[in-house]
C-alpha cells in the first residue's frame, strides 16, 4: 500500500500564477515531511521541509503546509516561474531521518 | 567532486547477470541510502548504512540483492541474477548524521536487464 500519496501526475500553470501540488499521507507514524525537485537525469534535490509540531514553513516563493488531522500536505509556489518546471516529490520520515517514503510524484510544467 | 557521484550512469545487462554499482558520498557525510526508483513512480528505500554497517536493510527486496560500504566512505550495490523487473534507476544519498539533516542526491545510475 502507498503510505504517501500524490494523486496528480501533472500540473500546468502560467507563469506568475501559484502553483499547488498535494500530498496524503496514511501513516500516522510520520513526523517529518520534505518536498523533492527533480529536473531530468538528475537526483532529486531537497527543497523544503515541515516537521510535525508546525502547520506552516516559508522559504522565499516555496511554502509548505501540514494538515495533521487530514494527513495533508501541500507545496505553494508563487509566484511560479518556468525554471520550476520539473517533477516534485513529497516524502516523509517518521524520525526526522533520511529513511524516506515518497509519493510518486507530480510533474509541473510552467508556462511563459 | 563536490557532490555525491554515483557509476556508472547507465549500465546494461543481460538477464542473469550480476551487476555492482558504486557511489561515493559527500566527504564528511557518515550516512549513506540507496533508493530504486522504477519508471513513473517515486524512489523506493532500499538500505541505509551508519558508517560501515547497515543500520537498516528492510528496503532490500530479496536476497538477490546485498550491499556494503566497508571503509564508511564508497559504497557498493551488487544485484545477482538479475531479472528485467530490476531495471530502474538505483540512487544514492548522504547526509550528516542525526535529525533534520539534509539528503544529498547522486545522479543516479540507470540500470537496463535485457
């Protein structure tokens, strides 16, 4: 059973608009959730993380939200811009440890 | 290099094959995992080591496959007989050790059983 899920495999947005991707989790185990950049034959890429004691971190245009209750997360990017076209994962970790699960991603593409 | 360098970067073998892959880690960094990532999915955990040992192994799916890391530096992934369903792309990673430290990627290592 996929304990992460990413149920959209493809988001497209104009540049400068937000873009959302989402995440569910089913393990309750989990404390400790990341998002993943992939650009293609290249390793994944850290982006941002959230552990559980918060609902929200900011990084410049990235922000991550936690819904704990819904086992719910989501990546805000705004305003998006066409070097963020790549595939992005959700991963988690139920000890703030590098032993992640990850969802099988989302592919977003950034018109100009 | 700067990076985590994983080789070769495509490798392909016939069926039945044993195959190694290597990766070097961040000088520095005492933890090392190795992840599958199968075509349209999002990378699998195989095994995480802590210096020289495997702290964890659950990942590895069966006894075809081992790895070691026997100076707590390079790495190696070794799969025997190996089977069209083991075509993936193998990933290495490293990181400092404890929480909330950041994984650092390879390139990976794509491998092809014809």
């Amino acid at each position: 059973d996929q304990q992460v899920k990413q149920n959209s495999p493809s988001l497209s947005v104009q540049e400068g608009r937000i873009s959302i991707l989402n995440c569910d989790y089913t393990n309750s185990m989990f404390d400790y959730f990341l998002w993943y950049k992939k650009y293609p034959a290249e390793g994944p890429t850290f982006l941002i993380s959230i552990s559980s004691i918060k609902d929200k971190n900011e990084d410049g245009r990235f922000t991550v939200f936690l819904n704990k209750s819904a086992k719910h997360l989501s990546l805000h990017i705004v305003p998006s811009q066409p070097g963020d076209s790549a595939v992005y994962f959700c991963a988690a970790s139920p000890n703030a440890g590098n032993m992640l699960t990850f969802g099988g991603g989302t592919r977003l593409m950034v018109k100009p | 290099g700067a990076g985590v360098s994983q080789t070769p970067s495509n490798k392909v073998t016939e069926k039945g094959k044993y195959v190694e892959l290597r990766c070097d880690p961040i000088s520095g960094h005492t933890a090392l995992y190795w992840y599958r990532q199968s075509l349209g999915q999002g990378p699998e955990f195989l095994i995480y080591f802590q210096g020289t040992g495997a702290a964890d192994d659950s990942g590895l799916p069966n006894d075809r496959f081992f790895a070691v890391r026997p100076e707590g530096s390079v790495s190696t992934l070794k799969i025997q007989r190996t089977e069209r369903g083991d075509s993936a792309v193998y990933l290495c990673a490293s990181s400092l050790e404890g929480a909330n430290t950041e994984a650092f990627f390879g390139q990976g290592t794509r491998l092809t059983v014809v």
